[in-house]
C-alpha cells in the first residue's frame, strides 16, 4: 500500500536496527506492507541511487527496508517495489 516518506521514516526509526531515516531522499516514493487487520508490518523507501555516476534518471534506488519480522514482509516489499518503479 502506499504510504508517505514521513511515516516510512518514522517507521524506520522506531523498528531499524542501526540504521537511521533516509535524508531527503530526493523525490522518491514509500510502500507499506500491512496485516488482515491493517497494522503495518513494514516499510520500503526508494529514491535516487546514492552513487552520482547511477543517478542516470532512469534509476531506482530501495534505500531502507524495514520490517517488523513478519513472515515474507521483505519478499512482499522488494515485490512490489518493482512493480512500482517499472
């Protein structure tokens, strides 16, 4: 499901393990993975690729996943993100 980069970072910050809420993120796009009952189980941020020499215009970037440890979440993210950004 779609969601904003605002509470995919705040998700990151409250479930990620060591890493910190994108900066910026230079016009990207979230997603979200959610339960029957519609609780989030985790977040995917995309934008840019970090490295200037991919930055080609054509180029997505997954910058974070983060996922509460539900079963198949990260599958389901990565999945759908390329979707979305084909």
């Amino acid at each position: 499901m779609p969601c904003s980069l605002t509470r995919a970072n705040a998700y990151v910050a409250a479930i990620h393990r060591h890493h910190k809420p994108t900066p910026g993120n230079g016009g990207g796009f979230a997603l979200a993975v959610a339960d029957e009952a519609g609780g989030v189980r985790g977040v995917a941020i995309v934008g840019r690729p970090v490295a200037r020499l991919l930055d080609d215009g054509w180029t997505a970037e997954v910058n974070r996943v983060a996922t509460d440890g539900c079963p198949n979440a990260c599958s389901a993210l990565y999945g759908a993100v390329g979707r979305v950004a084909r």
